[in-house]
C-alpha cells in the first residue's frame, strides 16, 4: 500500500503489474481489466489464459508485459488448467497464491464452459475471469454466445432480420447454479468497483466468477477513443448491468435508475448502425425484460 493510499487519497492501488509495451490494439478494454485486476490482486498471482487476444496481449517472447507467471494454454481447458495449478500449489504449500483463470467470452460462455463447469464443480479456489468483447475477436469477429442482440458480427452479416436475436448467456447465473461461491459483473468505466469486487473475491475460498465487459473497437466499430464512453453507456443503458452474488443472494452494485434509452449506446459503435427503429425498439424491450428477470432474484433475496 502506498502512501497516498493509506491516507485514503487515492482508491486504485498505484502498484503497477502490467506495464506498457504490452500488444492490445489502441482502446482496447483488455489490458485495462487486466490492469486493475492485477492492482487488486498483488504479486501473489498465477494466470492462466486460453487463445484468444489475451494470449497475445501481454506479449510474445521474449517480450512480456505482466509482472505476474503466466500460463498459456489450450482454448478449451481454463477451468482444468486452474485446477491444476491450484493443485500444485497446494502441495507446495503456497495456499497465499492466488490462481486466476482469465478468458474472453467465445472461450467462457461456448468453449470453456465444460472445463469451467468441472472447475466450480470440483470447488477449486481460484477466480475465474471472463473479460467480454462479445465476440471472437481473435479471429475476426465471429458470433458467441456473449454477442448481443443485433449486433453485426461476420457470422451474423446485417441485413433485413437481425441475424443474432436472443439476449446474451446468462453465465453469472448459470455460474451460480454450478456451485460458485462468489460472482459479479465488472466494467473497465467504474475501475474501483471493479477492485471492490475482485478483492471481495480473494477474501473468499472457492471457485469464483468475475464477469468483466471490456469493448474492443476494431469488432465494435467505433473509434478507439470510444471505449470507456462506451463501456459506460453499457452500464447506463442497462445493457450491462452492475451486480454480484453472494451467500446465496443477488444484489446490484451499481442502482439501475434513470436509465438512458438504449439508443445511446448502440448508436456508438457500427455494429448496430443497420438496426432500424424497430429493431432497437425490440432490443430496448428485450433489456428491460432482462432487467425485470434479475431485479426480481435481487428482490427476492431481499426477503
Ligand atoms: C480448439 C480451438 N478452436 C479454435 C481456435 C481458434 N481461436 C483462437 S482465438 C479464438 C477466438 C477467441 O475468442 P474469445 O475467447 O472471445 O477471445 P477474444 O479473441 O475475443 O479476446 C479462436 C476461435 C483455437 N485456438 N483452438
Ligand atoms: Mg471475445
């Protein structure tokens, strides 16, 4: 802890653990979650990461950008990787580690989601991290099960029908019913927040689950200079809304009162510039149903 710290001036650690030079494309989200993750979480951190950008964002050797080891692996196998490197770890007696499996959303919410499924299943503590551009971006923007409604993406081409017409996979609560002790949404505009929620996190023992939207704007089309107004407007639009489970309960972290019509967000970014005012009729419905669904599990533990 620095001194500005301890005098309660400054909220986001200054310790830094990933430095520049790493190879993320101008506005991209990633390196800022991973960032603040790593502000968080201190040098008493193992990551373990899947292809996709974040493979190669901290760096091909023998370039490397974190100040943290980091394993890479196969696309499909986080959840087992973590697991075995807990495994270890516990044999060496190093219990302070943390272990953080960190993955984009087509190899979470598609590809992964066996292995993480296992993860959470066999209770292994560590924090599984999924940092969401809603696509395969590393091989250039295909559709996942994180891409939102209307959104172009090369597997879903604009065109009179919205190709892609269903909300986002519910993984938090998807998550939550495979046995996690802890999960939360995060977003690289509220990045002490986003702390708030990952030092939750480490204090608890057991799998855990961080949710952590992170725009890309070569798939999102939209200048890089967008990406925090963007990731924002998620938030404020409620496209994305702000919430964690804990001891059985759902609570949103960040209120979702006067929310701006959804328009603000999708007219941003090109991948929505085909929807004409029906369709974003359709998606402003689709959100606010959404939102009914999880103010209603919110709600009810309340009771
Ligand atoms: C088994 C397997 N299938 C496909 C690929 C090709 N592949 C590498 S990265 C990637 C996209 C990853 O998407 P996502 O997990 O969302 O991360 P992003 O690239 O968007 O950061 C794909 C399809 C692979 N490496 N391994
Ligand atoms: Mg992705």
């Amino acid at each position: 802890m620095s001194d500005g710290e301890r005098k309660g001036r400054f909220t986001i650690p200054h310790e830094e653990l990933m430095y520049p030079g790493h190879s993320a494309c101008p506005g991209c989200g990633e390196p800022i979650a991973m960032r603040m993750l790593l502000k968080a979480l201190g040098p008493r951190t193992v990551i373990n990461i899947p292809a996709g950008c974040c493979a190669v964002i901290p760096g091909v050797w023998p370039r490397y950008s974190l100040r943290v080891p980091m394993i890479d692996h196969a696309f499909e196998c986080t959840g087992a990787t973590s697991s075995g490197i807990r495994a270890a770890l516990d044999v060496k007696g190093l219990d302070d580690v943390t272990v953080v499996g960190w993955a984009g959303d087509g190899g979470t919410v598609d590809i992964g989601l066996q292995s993480l499924s296992g993860a959470v299943d066999r209770g292994t503590d560590f924090l599984y991290v999924m940092y969401d551009n809603e696509a395969y971006m590393n091989t250039g923007v295909q559709c996942s099960g994180a891409t939102p409604c209307g959104a172009w993406t090369t597997t879903t081409p604009a065109g009179k029908e919205m190709a892609c017409r269903r909300g986002k996979k519910r993984i938090l609560e998807m998550m939550v019913e495979n046995g996690i002790v802890y999960g939360a949404t995060a977003n690289i505009a509220y990045p002490e927040d986003l702390i708030e929620r990952v030092r939750t996190a480490k204090s608890i023992r057991g799998p855990k689950f961080l949710h952590i939207l992170s725009p890309c704007p070569s798939g999102w089309r939209m200048d890089p200079s967008k990406t925090i107004e963007a990731a924002s407007l998620a938030t404020r639009t409620g496209m994305f809304p702000l919430y964690e489970y804990r001891d059985g309960q759902y609570r949103f972290t960040k209120e979702i009162k006067n929310l701006k019509p959804v328009e603000h967000y999708l007219r941003l970014q090109g991948r929505f510039k085909h929807l004409t005012p029906a369709q974003v009729a359709e998606i402003q419905d689709l959100i606010v149903g959404e939102l009914e669904v999880l103010k209603a599990k919110v709600e009810a533990g309340r009771k």
